[in-house]
C-alpha cells in the first residue's frame, strides 16, 4: 500500500476501457470492459479513507466503501466481497447502474480537484471477480427459526428484502408474474448497461441461499393474497412502479406514441426470446425517434433507439441539462452516441395524419426561480412554437405504483397518489395490516434501484423485529 496522503497526486482517476462508440452504437451488450486487476487496485489505492466518509453517508445502503476500497488495493477479493454483502444485497448490480456521480463519487473528498475514486467500477470488480473464483455467500452458521416469508415481486426490493432474511434464518418464498427475477433491473433496464446474465447469475446466488423463487405467477390469480397469508407468516410486497405517467399530451393515442418501459421491456424479450407477447418488439430502425423526459429512463430510451438503427434520436426535455433528474454520466454517453438534445423545450401536442405520428409541437422555457426560491421551473416563452418532424414518440415522463385491488383488499392502506403507507425508516416498513409490509418503490415512488435495495433490507428488519427473530446478520 502506498501512502494515502500522496498517492492521489501520483494516480489519476481512470475507469475501465469503453468500446468504441461504433461498437456501442450497434450492440446490446456492457459497454464497459472488466477492470484490470492491477489498475483496480491502483484505482481503489487512491482512497483517503476520510475519517468521516462522506461517499459512505450520501450511499442510500451506507456501504463500507474506504474498507472494501483498501481490500480490494490489498487483492483481497473474497474479503471485500463478504464486507460489500454486509450492505447491499445487490452490489455487482449497484456498480453498474447506479448513478454514482449523484451519490458516493459525488461525495468523495477527490470530487473536486484531483477526480473521486471510481467506486462503482471498483464495486462491479471485486463482485464480478469473487463469484469468478466461486466464492458465494456462508450461511453454514445461520439457524432456521421456522419462520416463514412470502415476497411478491422478484425486483431489487423483494430480492434485498429475501437477503436479509435467509441470512436471519426466515424461509423466503419470492412470487413474481415474469419468467425472470430481477424485476426492472432485467426488464427495464437495457442490455448495455446490465446484462440479464448478471441477474441470472445472482439468481442462482440466492436459490444456493436458500431463497425459493415461483416466477409465472400472479398473485390474484394464480394464487390469492389470502392464501398467501395462510401459508406465511409475514408477507412484503414490492411491486414497483408500472403506471405510465402520460402528462395528458393532446395527440397521445396516435400509433407510435409509446411507453418507455413498454419499449424497453419487448426490446429484452426480443432480444432473449422470452415469450411475453404482451411486450411486442418495436422496431424503430430507420425511423426519427423523440423521446419526451429527461431522467435515466429517458437515456435508456435514446440510446436503445440508436442501437435498433433509428435516422435520428432526440430527447426533448423542458429544463437545462444541469437540472436533469438523471445521470450526467448517462447523459454524456447519450451525446457520444449521435443523440440530439433539446433542452428547455416543452412538449405542447403530438401531431399526427392518418392516426400515424407525423411530428411534436414544443414551445421554448425560460428558466426561473419558483415561489420558494428553491428549484428553477419552465416559463413558456411567447412566439416561441416549433414542431420536430417525429416518426415515433417514446413517453418517459415517469411511473406511479401500481397497487393491484388484492392489497387494499388485505386492510393496506394507500396515499392519494397510490404509494404503500408504511412505518419505519428508509422507506420501508410496516403497512396498516400488521402482518404485510412493503418497501422499494411502492412506498417511495419510482426512484433508484439502491433504493430499492435500501427499502426491502429495511422492511427485513421490520419482519424480523415482528416476529421476534434475533438479528445475526448485518442488514
């Protein structure tokens, strides 16, 4: 190890290779090559383990990071990736997605100045590299209580959620309607950034824990809410968020109008064969291609459109880029990739002949403070209306919960905007019935999958507080 005063000033940030932008352009594959092992310890090396570390508090799960960053510097993988587990039930996933800029490295004392720490990439390394050299979770220890857990939704909630749980000696049942788990993080989010094979791979992690997944099934349906309370002894639910938020766009019937995650999700069932034909594939090559919003969604939107062979991709969003709710990494990558943006636009109608999409009508926004002085919103400037000729039209304003009839129907009480009201901190909790509880987006609306994760190990310790389980594993 070398001296942690200096070796920042000797080592610069540097991340893993990316491919090509014409390879990128292309394919739906990571486009991030494995980190080096001799330049992920390097990288890891630059940490200064900050005595108060600011990337650990602003990281919604507070990972270790300094203390996994120095074993991984030290070539202990195995070790890191046992510490890494004691937070995040989801870590390789975390380091590929999550919007690192915003959160830790956002935060690292190097930010500014000298470059943070490439965390996220450290963090998909040291995961990636331990399961390649088979190590896997020991719960050898773990005492079975007899206590028995039912999860609906195979998403980042229930999986975190399923975590903590086995690892206290709760048996976990996970019930989702898809063929796969993972939820939004297989469905939702595009090859390029992670790819189903790496949810798989965790799958098979949890099922070697002990965690027993029923995919295919709707509860509801399939089997009822009540059933599921009688077989378990707690149920939570973590559904996520499948409501499009349309914004009520004059024009929004006309073919070619489309929900993001409607596209996103028949591009990866086209794409593995899935057979989920109520996501049909859309093809947008050769088409011009509008995208309305401007969070991560968004991104994963524009440059799926540009890897399907789209004439020309452009996102439409009413604010500047500094007040994009998402990623500037994705943002930047997007830009790379032969995206146009089209900052402090707001989309007015969505024009169309013949029933077909023939083009979006915007008017120009002036920035200015709101009655609070907190936040910058849109101000329609006079005169200002233009129309972008459009042969399609993806919708990624957001989603809302989507809580089905069966949950209130169980005594779970709901917000006016639909979320899960719960008890208990980091968005996960108790629900009005004693025996459900929930996290993840449900209860805090559509947000990041860390989140999420923070949510059902939160609503985990909630289970095993009502059940009366003493905690042995950190959760």
């Amino acid at each position: 190890m070398s001296d942690k005063n200096f070796q920042f000033l000797n080592v610069s940030r540097s991340g893993p290779d990316v491919l090509p932008v014409k390879i990128r352009q292309a394919e739906f594959r990571e486009i991030y090559e494995p980190f080096d092992p001799a330049a992920a310890s390097e990288q890891s090396d630059r940490c200064l383990d900050c005595g108060n570390p600011y990337c650990e508090w602003k990281c919604p799960v507070h990972n270790y990071i300094p203390d996994w960053l120095q074993l991984v510097a030290e070539g202990r993988i195995e070790e890191a990736a046992e510490l890494a587990h004691e937070t995040n039930s989801l870590p390789e996933m975390c380091g590929r997605i999550c919007p690192q800029d915003r959160l830790c490295e956002g935060a690292c004392t190097l930010h500014t100045g000298f470059g943070a720490v490439t965390i996220g990439a450290v963090e998909k390394y040291l995961v990636d590299t331990a399961f390649e050299r088979g190590w896997r979770p020991d719960l050898s220890h773990v005492r079975k209580t007899g206590y028995s857990v039912g999860i609906v939704g195979a998403g980042p909630a229930g999986l975190a959620c399923a975590d903590v749980l086995v690892r206290n000696g709760v048996a976990a049942t996970v019930y989702d309607r898809y063929p796969e788990v993972g939820g939004l993080l297989s469905f939702g989010i595009p090859e390029f950034k992670l790819e189903l094979g790496v949810v798989r791979r965790r799958r098979e992690v949890f099922e070697g824990m002990g965690i027993e997944f029923k995919l295919n099934t709707n509860v509801g349906t399939d089997v009822t809410a009540d059933e599921l309370l009688r077989r378990h002894d707690a149920l939570f639910l973590g559904m996520g968020t499948y409501t499009a938020v349309t914004g009520s766009l004059p024009g929004a019937d006309a073919e070619g109008v489309v929900p993001a995650l409607s596209f996103l999700i028949g591009q990866t069932n086209h794409l593995y064969d899935l057979g989920m034909d109520h996501y049909p594939h859309i093809d947008l090559a050769g088409k011009r291609v509008v995208v309305l919003g401007g969070g991560d969604t968004a991104m994963d939107c524009v440059r799926t459109s540009i890897r399907q062979g789209a004439s020309s991709v452009t996102c439409v969003y009413r604010r500047d880029r500094s007040n994009m709710p998402g990623s500037q990494r994705e943002v930047d990558l997007a830009m790379s990739e032969g995206v146009q943006f089209q900052f402090q636009a707001n989309p007015l109608e969505i024009q169309s002949e013949n029933g077909q999409v023939t083009g979006l009508k915007i008017e120009r926004t002036e920035l200015k403070p709101d009655a609070n002085g907190t936040r910058l919103v849109p101000v329609p400037i006079d005169g200002s209306e233009t129309v972008f000729e459009a042969d399609a039209v993806l919708v990624a304003f957001g989603y809302r919960p989507s809580v089905p009839d069966w949950v209130t129907q169980l005594g779970v009480r709901t917000s006016k905007d639909g979320r899960i009201i719960v008890s208990g901190a980091e968005g996960g909790g108790q629900t009005s019935n004693p025996q459900v509880f929930s996290g993840g987006d449900m209860v805090l609306g559509a947000d990041l999958v860390v989140t999420a994760v923070a949510g059902g190990r939160a609503a985990a310790q909630g289970i095993l507080k009502q059940l009366n389980v003493a905690v042995e594993a950190a959760a």
